[in-house]
C-alpha cells in the first residue's frame, strides 16, 4: 500500500472511531453487558471502509467534508457490523474469530448477539434522524440517506442477498446467480456509502449515477477480492479462518470462475470503478481506495 494511502486511510479511520464513540451509547451504560458488548463488536479493528467511502465519494464531489457526513458514515458502519455479528452466529456461518478476536456470540453468548447486532441496526436509523431533527437544514438530505441504507440493507439489499446466498450454500449455481447474491449481499452497502456520499455533497443527477456505479464495481471487486483471500490469504493478517468458504460449500468467485479468472475480474471492476471515480471533480482518493479493495491482504 503507498505511503500516501496509508496515511489517508488511518486519517479517516481515526476521525470515523472518534465519530463513533460521540455517537454511539456509552459503554458502562445499562444494561452494561449490551453495551460493553456492542463496543466489542464496533471496536475492534475494523478498516472503516464503508465510512470512508461516504467521506470520500462527498470529498470527491464537495471538495470538502459536507454537514452530515459523520452522521451517514457512522450509521452505515452501524449497518455493517451489526451484519456481522449476525453473520457469524452459529444459525448462519458459525464463526468463530473475527478480527483476530472471538466473535460476539464466543465471547458473550448468542442471546448477546442477536441483541448487539439488533440494536446497531436500529442506533444506524437513530443517529441519521437524530442528525435530521436536529438541523432542519440538513434534513432533506439525511432523510434521503435514510432510504438509500433502508433500501441497502433490507430484503431488496443486504439481508436479501444474504437469504439467496444461505438458500443456495452447497448447491451449483451459474455465474448470474453469483453476481446477484454479491450485488447484494456485500455490493449494496459499499453502493450506498457512495451514494450518500453523493447526496450529502449535493450532487446532480450525472455525478450520483457515476458515484453509484463507482460503488457498484467496488463492491464486486471487494467481494472477488474477499473470496480470494479466504482461498491464498494469511490467517493471521486476516484474523479469520482461510478455506472456510470452500468446507462450507459456499458459492465463491474462485469456485465457479477459477483464482486466474477471478482476479481478471477483480482488475477488470477495479478498472471500470476508475472509469466513473473519474468524472467525479477530484477522484484521486476514490481511484486509491479502488486499487487498496483488490490489493488488500485482510
Ligand atoms: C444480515 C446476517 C446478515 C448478513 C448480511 C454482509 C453480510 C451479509 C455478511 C457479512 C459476512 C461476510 C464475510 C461477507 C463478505 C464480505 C464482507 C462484508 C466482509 C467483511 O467486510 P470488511 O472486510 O470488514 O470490510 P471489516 O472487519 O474491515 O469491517
């Protein structure tokens, strides 16, 4: 990774820990053992990355970062890790490290779990609306990114592509199916960090379009990327198991296509995410963060 991202991506990182833990309950608060769960969950390593993709992608149009900003970026990192802890229940993968820790449910119990991932799905929407009331100003804009994370992690979004991915574990799929579980299951998210980023910035119709096929290849090479990591990568560096995916008989890009293949397709959407940062006023951190998705070692 260049120095010059390096640095980038920890400026951020810290600004968006430092928003969180403003907006987020408190740790000791009660019930403490939710709460200290839930700071568990949040605070353990993560790379930021779909908060920084708001930032960016409104950094990119604005030129600057726009009120509302650590709102939508810390409600989607809400989204995305309550996603997570779910996911790694034992109803579902049954993980568990992650982060190089015991996951949620390890460490405190399933019934934690459940309610951890389920109250940072709603503190998501809270901290959006919260942002809304607050600043009447902002909050056409706020309300917009209310749907956009509504419509990204709901049944049309996320969660739905979670349930066609669960619905087809061990079974053949085609490459069409494929793309469609990863659209959503992984892509909606990472979509809907640009596009936030778009709306807070104020953008018009042609730079929202570019925003969100940006984020859409971005999510697609992520996910390539994910699985071919979970195939070659380093245990330690990931901080989960590698060759899970394929013991779990899951549907992978390098299970269907082939590792040669599928890091074609990796370069090939990190190409065309290039192609659209570019008509965005100043891309230099989203063309760099295109290239950190697929070269990333965890
Ligand atoms: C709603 C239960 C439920 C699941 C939704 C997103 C998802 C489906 C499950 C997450 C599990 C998973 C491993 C998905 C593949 C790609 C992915 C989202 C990886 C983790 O994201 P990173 O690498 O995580 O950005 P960090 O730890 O950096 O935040």
């Amino acid at each position: 990774m260049k120095t010059e991202l390096k640095g980038y991506l920890e400026e951020k990182r810290g600004f968006v820990d430092g928003e969180l833990a403003r907006l987020l309950p408190r740790r000791g608060a009660y019930p403490p053992e939710l709460h200290e769960a839930l700071h568990y969950a949040v605070f353990s390593g993560g790379k930021r990355l779909r908060a920084i993709l708001v930032l960016a992608t409104a950094e990119a149009i604005a030129g600057r970062l726009p009120d509302g900003s650590s709102e939508a970026a810390c409600a989607i990192e809400c989204v995305h890790n309550y996603s997570l802890v779910h996911d790694d229940l034992p109803c579902m993968d049954a993980d568990e490290l992650r982060r190089g820790r015991p996951t949620v449910w390890k460490k405190y119990g399933e019934a934690t779990a459940v309610l951890v991932g389920d109250a940072l799905l709603t503190v998501a929407f809270q901290i959006l609306a919260l942002g809304a009331t607050r600043e009447v100003e902002l909050s056409d804009r706020l309300l917009l990114c209310c749907q956009e994370l509504a419509a990204a992690a709901g049944s049309f979004g996320m969660v739905g592509g979670q349930a066609v991915d669960v619905a087809h574990e061990g079974k053949e799929i085609d490459p069409t199916m494929l793309n469609y579980i990863h659209r959503l299951k992984t892509g909606a998210l990472i979509r809907c960090a640009c596009r936030m980023g778009a709306v807070l910035a104020r953008a018009d119709n042609a730079l929202l379009v570019a925003a969100s096929r940006y984020g859409e290849h971005l999510g697609l090479a992520f996910q390539i990327a994910d699985d071919l990591l979970n195939v070659t990568g380093d245990e330690a560096r990931l901080g989960k198991s590698v060759g899970s995916d394929e013991k779990r008989g899951k549907n992978t890009f390098p299970k269907i296509h082939g590792l040669a293949k599928s890091r074609e397709m990796a370069a090939q959407h990190m190409e065309e995410a290039h192609a659209e940062a570019n008509r965005l006023p100043e891309p230099e951190a989203l063309v760099a963060l295109a290239r950190f998705v697929i070269e990333r070692d965890h």
